[in-house]
C-alpha cells in the first residue's frame, strides 16, 4: 500500500486494494477516505445502488459485503480489502432475485426506483437467513430502508409471496 501520513499521522495517498464485487476479484487504488458506495459507483460504475441521506439511515446504499448487508455509506472502500462485495447488479445478472424482482413488479412495489436496490439487498438477505419470516418479521426486517413513493404495504406484500412460493419449493 503506498500511503504518506499528514500532519495529524492520516494516509493522504491512494491505497491499492484487491476486492471482488459480484464475483471479479481485481486491485483498484483508492483514497482511504472513500466510502464503499462512491468506488462502487464512480470508481466502478455500478450506479444501482445510490446515495441517499449518507449517514447510513435511509438503506439506498445497502450492498451485501462478505455476505451481508451493510450500509455502502458507512463503510470505507480500504474496509473491504480482502472481502467480497456483491451489488444489486450482481445479484440481478446472477437471477439470484429473479422472482423477487417479479413480485416487485407484480405488486408495483416500486415507483421512482431510488429505494427499490436498497430494498431489494435488504429483502435478499432476509429470504436466506428467515425463510419462515412472518409478515411483522417482514415488516421489521425492511425497517431500515426508507421509501417514500409506495408505502411499505407493496413491498411487504412481494417479499411474503416470494417467502410462500419458496416454502412450498416454487422458482420463477
């Protein structure tokens, strides 16, 4: 890493980091100040997910980080050095949330889109870890992710039909 300290001992030179994001392991130089969610989206080009109120309470950021969603806001770009990062056009090009995504349409759970990659990390993640969730489990998991255009009944309605199809074994 070439880094030089200033005057209150911070690296004020790009670091090299080596982080795969949706499956491509690759070394980029970043500044060790930049946040996860700017070298994904100036850096990288993935402009799916976006940036919000950037103290990590709306969930327009969120990406999966080693498998987990995180707040892209929140977490430093040197933080994922060695790590794994999957974006929602990772998740979407693999047709890991393929029927998710269609129950989002299905149920016009999205207007304006600003929240929907958020949204749809955060539903994600729920559908592995709580495939039995109930709908308040549903309700609470999503909590952390702010929409403004529908409302939370859309888009906890498309989560739950995919829970139940999945339950009962069905892919889309």
């Amino acid at each position: 890493m070439n880094h030089e300290p200033n005057d209150k001992g911070l690296s004020t030179s790009a670091q090299t980091v080596r982080i795969t994001v949706n499956g491509t392991c690759d070394s980029h130089a970043v500044m060790p100040r930049t946040h996860l969610i700017d070298f994904l989206r100036e850096d990288l080009g993935l402009k799916g997910s976006h940036l919000g109120c950037e103290h990590g309470v709306c969930g327009a950021c969120t990406v999966q980080l080693d498998g987990n969603i995180v707040r892209g806001c929140l977490v430093l770009a040197v933080q994922a050095d060695g790590r794994r990062v999957d974006t929602i056009e990772g998740l979407s090009e693999s047709g890991v949330i393929r029927d998710l995504q269609a129950a989002f349409i299905r149920h016009n759970a999205l207007q304006c889109g600003f929240c929907t990659s958020g949204m749809l990390m955060a539903a994600s993640e729920l559908l592995d870890q709580k495939p039995k969730a109930s709908r308040e489990d549903v309700r609470e998991w999503i909590s952390g992710n702010y929409c403004r255009c529908t409302g939370y009944q859309a888009i906890v309605d498309a989560i739950c039909e995919v829970l139940a199809t999945r339950a009962q074994g069905v892919t889309a």
